[in-house]
C-alpha cells in the first residue's frame, strides 16, 4: 500500500515517464549527454552484416 502511495504522488509531481523525444533520441543522451554504445547504427534501413542463420 505504501510503494502505491508512493508512486502515486510521484506521478501527480514530477511525472514517472520520460518525453517521447528523450525516448526516440535514448535516454542516455537525454540523461547523460553521452552514448552508452556508440558502435552500433541506428538507422533503420541498414541491413544486417550477415544473413539469418539457418535452423538446423
């Protein structure tokens, strides 16, 4: 009952949920202003560097 409580007044302050911006852009550059793991592409037409593997 506490933790709902809780999370109730903090939902009516200051919000529980991140921008859809801060979402979309990720939330470590939104948060830390920096990429956590700059080495992969977020382009969403790019390929994949192998073709799926086949079930054998």
């Amino acid at each position: 009952i506490a933790s709902a409580i809780f999370w109730g007044v903090l939902k009516a302050t200051v919000g529980i949920r991140v921008s859809e911006e801060d979402e979309l852009m990720g939330l470590d550059i939104a948060e830390h202003g920096m990429e956590a793991y700059s080495g992969f592409v977020k382009d969403a037409n790019t390929v994949p560097a192998s073709p799926p593997a086949e079930r054998v």
